[in-house]
C-alpha cells in the first residue's frame, strides 16, 4: 500500500501540469467510483491538488502522534434473500468467488457455528473451476455467518439472521485491493471521468467530480455482526505458512481460546402481575407487544417459561450484538397465574394451554391453542408474526378509538397515524384464521367501517385548520394519506384519486409550511420512532402528480385537474414553489389541452417560470439553473441524477414548449417566447439535431426565413445515428421545403 501511493503521489506531481490548464477538467472535489476503493482526489485553486486515502481522528500521547480509524468495520458483502415457504434446504449463490479465502458459517440457535471453506465447496461442485459463480445448498438455520480472510491476519466476519423461510441466499463481496501500479491519467470527455491507471489502462481508478457522484447502493440485507478479527479460526481450520502451504495442526483446539462472538447482555423484566406487565409494555417507546402464556395444568409450565425466557435474552442478545438497540426488544412476557383466571375468562381465553399477545392497552391481538416453546419462532423482530401484530394493533386501536365517543383528539390522530405507518399493504384475510382452537395464531378480527373512518378523518382535518401550531404526526398522516400510502391504502387496499377532505387536508400543510421544514429534521429523528417525512411541498407536487394515473368510476377528473391546479398556483403564489413542485406541475399541464386545442394554460406558465427562473436577460443561464440545482432536496431523483441530467431536463422542457407552438396553430401567439425557450435549450445542449429543428421552424414561422434555413441546415449537418432514421428524413425534408419555398 506505501509504495502505491508514493508511486501515485510521484505521478500527479510529474503529470499535474497539464491537467490544471485543461479546460475540461474543473475544480472540485472527485471521488473513485471503483468498489471498494474510497479515494478523494481534490483539485484546490491555485493549482493545488490533494489525494485522500484515509481520514479520522487523531491523540497526542508525550512526544507521539496516534491515529484513530473513526469509521467502523466496513460491511463489504451485499446479501439478498428469497423465501419460499416450501423449501427444505438453502440455496446459496455467492458471485464470482475467484481465488480468495471465503467461509461461510451456519448457526442453529446458540450452537457452534459450522465453518466451511469456500474453495473446498468449489473444488467439490466444480473440480475444474470452470464456472464463475459458486451455487451450493446448505441446511436450514437460524443465522448465517460470512468471512473473508485477508492475508494481513485481518478477517472481515459478518453475522446474518436468516427470515423463517428463506429459501436463496445471494452474495457478493467487494474486495478492496490495491496494488503497486505504474499509472498514467487521462480524462474522458465522454463521460466527464479521470482515470488513473496501468500504462496500457489496465485496472484504472475512476474519478467522477463529486456533484455527479450518485448514492452508493446499500446492500439489500444489513448484517447482524459486522467486525475484524486478528487471526480468525475455527476447530480443524487450516493454517498456513508464510510460502501460503498448509500446515496441518496435530494439536488440539482449545475452543475456549477461540474469538467469541460479542452479543449484548439482554435481560428481559418479567412483571410478578399483568396489570404491571400491560403498563410495562405500554410504556415502551417502541411498537411493543406483551405476550402471555395461560397454562395452570403443567407442573413444568413456569420451569419451561423461564427457560423460554433465558433463550429469548440470548437470541436477543444476539441481534443487538454490543449494546441495547430497542429495534430488536419487541416483546415483553408473562406467565398467568391463578389471579388472572377472572381476566382470562371475561376475555374467552379458555384453551390450557393458550399462548396470546396484547398491545400496551390490554387489548387481545391473537391467540394459539398451544405453549411458547412452540411458537418460540414467532417472537421475533424479524418474524412475519410481529408485521401481522403491527397491522392487527392498528386495526383495533381505530375500531376501539371509534367507538369510545369521549376519545380525545390527541387518540384520534395516534390511531390514524398507526394505521398509516404500516410497512405495506397486506391481504389481511389471507393470515387470518377463526378457528378459537387452532394451534396457529388467530389474529382479531375487526369490523372497521370505511364510511364511518372517512368521517371522523374529515371532522379531524376540518377540526385543525385554525390551528395556531402544526401537528407533525397529523402531518405524517396527510401526507401519506393523499399519497395513497396511508390509512385507506393500509385498511382497504385501494387506489384512489383526491377528495374534497385531501384538498383541506393540503390546506392545512400549506398554511403550516415553513413550521413543518423547521421541525422535520427533529421530527425524523425522535428516538424510538421511525419518521421519514420529506420537504411538505414536493410531498405535495408528488401526491398531486400521482393522482393525475389514479382513476376511480364514478368520478369527475375535471373538478380534480381544476382543484390540483388551484393548489399548484398556492404553492407559488406562496413562494414556495421549489423545482420538483414546477416540474409536477409542467407535466401535469402538459397532459391537459384547452378547449380550443391549444395548451395555452401550460404555455402561460411556463413562461413565466422562464423569465423568471431561467431567462438569459439577467445573468449566465448555466449560473442560474445551478443556482436552482443547489436548492434540491436530498429526496429528489435529480439529486441521485446529477447536474448532467438536471440540465438536461430543462433543455427537453423549453424544447418540447417551443415544439408544441410549432405543432399547433392555436399557439401562434407565443412564437416570440418560443424562439427564446428554443435558442435556450441550445445553450445547454449545443448542436442537438432535435432542438436545432425546433428552432428553426420558429425562425421560420417568425418571418426570419434566412435565419430558419441556415439554422436547419445545421439540424442536418448534426444528424446522427442516434436519431431514427423517419426523424432524419423528415428534418431533410423539411430543409428541402424552406429552401424551395414550400414550407
């Protein structure tokens, strides 16, 4: 690693000359886009660079200097599952494993984890390493662990809870590997990257500037574990000598002196009575539920209890790894005693044994005919069993809070919000079950009535809209509900498009707008709650834009376009029309034509968004949309996008405007403006055929004929392969006709 940086640092100081005088290579901040290698080239002003390979803190100790890696154990294995309910063994498939020392590891439980070789798999399924990728199959288990061994002594070990039903395991792991290298560098105006690497291009590093640097995908499944263990082994491991040959260990492995696991010391308070066990769950700051074994006719019901208990702490433990995480501690427990026999009878628990869950106000959620050893697999956090829980607790907590005429206002929107923050849409009948005796859970089932819930909502929003200060949980809950994510979504699985109680409900978001921006960020990060709410108004422009592919029978689409017009024209009178609020609402008018066949309400706005936003008269265009592209919300797909695709964007959006004064007679009024948007979208993509055209044909039709047929020549001269062969022809064509007079 030393002499590859000072052979690239040697490198930039011979070569840094010509490419801090290359006008293709801007300033900034660059970032390696070769996985698993996380270099920060830095072009400074002055003609100054910095390369970083590493960052983190730092102690004097007297006369000495430390460095402290601040960053945690990188993850580097991407793992996704698939589960099939059927399948009696695992498939694994790990990608393109090539020569490196893999092992994966199962667990069942707290038993020793089982190790195997990767190579020894691959030596065995394809003695003749013939194919990429390695595909095995493995017995069922509760955990799956994944190492990779480096020869520096270091080993990256993960640890993976394995779903119920799982049925495929996918990997991949990125290596970070750098080599002594004789680099060379150049920059690739084709796709804007610095590329270092082998005289010859061999292995290169790529620098993108980091403003076009996209999020890196995160890996679909996060491990439980994640650390680095010096001198990684396991019983019957082989060792190996410095020349890399195996040395056979005649010892005997002491297991005691093997590295162990770290899992946090979980301990779980059972309450001595169910009054005190409901208050405990209800208190939580988490989605907690309290489940109950009722078995008086055992003897060894309260042993067997206890030793559930000890096994939950441990498997508990496990996923909390090294300190407390309330994520994984979802379930309190208790054992019923004979003072309980009263509470058990008037709630029609009467199988011995019964297994039964509660949420934090005593309510029944589900019941088994069975005991807690065997439903054990249930109670977890990553069981199906604890979604069914969350969705069946909102069920009941609306119909409960429905029926109690007192209920005060604060409960109202608690039971809406709940329902709204579901993870998804489950086909609820299809895991619930009436059978009192079955030995599967029975969920509780509920009558919630759709008019009734459509109600009361309108009665909360109507109650809120003189409020003084916003609610952020009723703004969670409008904000899924209008986009079809929320309650109704959740209760009755189904599209709709916007009614009069959304449109108010907007009212209310608009009216709170900049107190809800100052708090969200304190509102996404309350501990022990899991917010993900998004800048108000491109919340708002998105539920409106997803409304216009909604359809519902029955129901007028022109009182619709007319109301989310009316509340995009708030947005912006408001001033907070931000750029995902107008590219919605662009889109939006652009599907609607007037009555006369024109698109004049489309064009009428956004020209006024050009001279306000974009127009050339009041400073550099390119300026200018930076100037709008660095006010994007980190949620927006242009900040994923980049500046590239952002200013494309724009080109397209004044060069479809202007091509729809060409297409339509009615438009004849806006030539003017059209010329300008044309010429425009020639400022941000130079000689594009397509938009060459577009403004030519505007010259034209301006009285600027000369100019209109030099310019088309041009629209010519710039085709290319990428433009279909019919378009071709028809910008020939139409040369042809403004040269002879006949266009």
């Amino acid at each position: 690693m030393r002499n590859f940086i000072w052979s690239l640092l040697l490198l930039f100081a011979g070569m840094f000359v010509s490419f801090s005088q290359t006008k293709n290579i801007e300033k900034g901040t660059y970032l390696s886009s070769n996985k698993g290698q996380k270099i920060k080239l830095n072009l400074l002003d002055d003609n100054k660079y910095e390369l970083v390979f590493y960052t983190g803190g730092y102690e004097i100790q007297g006369d000495s200097l430390a460095f402290i890696n601040t960053e945690k154990s990188q993850n580097r294995f991407d793992v996704s599952f698939a589960t099939d309910k059927k399948a009696k063994k695992i498939k694994v498939k790990f990608l393109d494993p090539s020569y490196y020392s893999f092992y994966i590891g199962t667990q069942k439980g707290s038993e020793t984890v089982q190790y195997q070789k990767l190579s020894d798999i691959k030596t065995k399924s394809d003695p003749e390493w013939k194919k990429i990728d390695l595909e095995f199959e493995i017995d069922k288990a509760d955990f799956l662990y994944l190492v990779y061994e480096d020869n520096n002594g270091k080993s990256n070990v993960c640890k993976y809870a394995l779903p119920k039903d799982v049925s495929e395991v996918t990997i991949n792991y990125e290596l970070a590997l750098l080599s002594n290298l004789n680099l060379v560098g150049f920059y690739d105006k084709k796709t804007n990257e610095l590329k270092i690497s082998e005289a010859g291009g061999k292995n290169p590093i790529v620098f993108i500037n980091e403003k076009d640097v996209k999020p890196e995908k995160v890996s679909t499944v996060v491990p439980l574990e994640n650390e680095t263990v010096s001198n990684w082994t396991y019983p019957g491991k082989e060792s190996y000598n410095y020349d890399n040959t195996a040395v056979t260990d005649s010892v005997a492995v002491d297991t005691a002196a093997l590295p162990v696991y770290s899992n946090y010391n979980f301990k779980l308070k059972v309450e001595n009575n169910l009054k005190n066990a409901v208050a405990a769950t209800k208190a939580a700051t988490n989605n907690k539920f309290l489940a109950v074994l009722a078995d008086s006719k055992n003897k060894e019901a309260k042993a067997g209890f206890d030793a559930f208990i000890k096994d939950q702490e441990t498997q508990t433990g496990y996923n909390m790894y090294d300190a407390y995480n309330p994520q994984y501690d979802v379930f309190n427990y208790y054992f019923a005693g004979s003072d309980d026999k009263k509470w058990l009878k008037n709630n029609k628990i009467t199988n011995d044994p019964s297994v039964f869950v509660l949420n934090g106000n005593g309510d029944v959620l589900a019941v088994a005919k069975s005991d807690l050893t065997d439903k054990q697999y249930e109670f977890s956090y990553y069981g199906d069993f604890y979604r069914k829980l969350l969705r069946t607790d909102a069920l009941v907590s609306m119909d409960k809070i429905f029926k109690n005429k007192k209920a005060a206002d604060a409960d109202l929107i608690k039971a809406f919000n709940k329902a709204a923050l579901l993870e998804s849409s489950y086909d609820y009948e299809s895991y619930t079950t009436t059978d009192e005796n079955s030995t599967e859970f029975v969920l509780t089932k509920t009558t919630v009535d759709k008019k009734e819930i459509a109600q009361v909502w309108k009665k909360l929003i109507e109650a809120h809209q003189k409020d003084k200060q916003v609610n952020m949980y009723l703004t969670e809950t409008i904000v899924k509900e209008i986009k079809n994510q929320g309650f109704t979504k959740q209760l009755f699985n189904e599209e709709r498009i916007l009614n009069d109680t959304d449109y108010l409900a907007i009212d209310y978001l608009l009216k709170h707008a900049d107190e809800i921006e100052n708090n969200r960020a304190e509102f996404n990060n309350k501990e022990g709650e899991l917010h993900t709410l998004g800048n108000v108004i491109s919340e708002i422009s998105s539920a409106l834009q997803q409304n216009t592919y909604v359809t519902q029978e029955g129901t007028s689409g022109e009182v619709n376009k007319d109301k989310n017009i009316s509340v995009y024209k708030k947005i912006i009178a408001l001033g907070k029309g931000n750029f995902e609020s107008y590219r919605n609402y662009f889109d939006y008018l652009g599907q609607i034509e007037d009555k006369d066949g024109s698109n004049t309400s489309f064009l009428k706005e956004f020209n006024a968004y050009f001279e306000s936003n974009l127009a050339p008269a009041n400073g550099s265009p390119i300026e200018k949309l930076d100037a709008i592209y660095s006010t994007l919300d980190a949620a927006s797909s242009y900040s994923y996008d980049g500046w590239n695709s952002f200013k494309l964007y724009h080109a397209d959006l004044c060069n479809n405007a202007a091509w729809t004064v060409v297409l339509k007679p009615q438009n004849a009024d806006f030539i003017k403006d059209a010329v300008k948007w044309s010429e425009y979208s020639l400022v941000l993509a130079k000689n594009n055929p397509y938009y060459l055209d577009t403004l030519a044909q505007l010259y034209y039709k301006d009285g600027q004929k000369e100019k209109a047929v030099a310019t088309q020549a041009l629209a010519v001269k710039y085709l290319d392969k990428t433009v279909e062969e019919v378009t071709a022809g028809e910008i020939r064509e139409t040369l042809s006709k403004m040269q002879n007079g006949t266009y």
